[in-house]
C-alpha cells in the first residue's frame, strides 16, 4: 500500500493541482475571448500579407530578369484577375 502523506505534502499537492489548473482555466479563458480571437487573426493575416508581398515583389524582380516561369506566373495572375473583375462587372 501506499505510504501515509504527511499535511505539508498533502498541502504541496494541492498547491501544485491549483496552480496547474489555474493555468489552464486561462489558456481556456484565451482561446474563448473574441478579442483575443480577433487579435491572433489579425496577426496571422498580417504575416500572411507580408508573405505574399514578399513573395510577389521576388517574382516581378524574376520576370523583369527574364525568368520565364516568373513572366507566366504574372501572365496566370493578370488573365485570373481580369476574368474575375470581368465576371465582377457583368453582375
């Protein structure tokens, strides 16, 4: 059997338990809260945007150079984008 723990142990223990849950009662707290939401949304759309701004600058520097795949990627974007302002319009 089990050892008989003394009041100071029994006392740690729930120290322990009570920290442990508190953290995870505000880890909830944070995944719940709108604004917090809002904020993290906010901070990945904006990397995402950095992202594809850096991405996109890199390929217009590739095209202006002459890399082919660049210049048809660009041609891809520019047909998708009139089509979609064509359909846009239309409405």
């Amino acid at each position: 059997m089990s050892e008989a723990r003394t009041v100071e142990e029994i006392e740690a223990e729930i120290a322990r338990t009570r920290i442990a849950l508190q953290s995870t009662i505000d880890e909830l707290t944070h995944r719940v809260d709108p604004r917090a939401q809002v904020a993290d949304l906010k901070e990945r759309a904006t990397e995402y945007g950095e992202k594809a701004k850096e991405y996109a600058l890199d390929t217009v520097e590739k095209a202006k150079a002459g890399s082919l795949k660049e210049i048809g990627i660009l041609t891809g974007v520019a047909c998708a984008t009139l089509l979609c302002l064509g359909l846009l319009f239309k409405r």
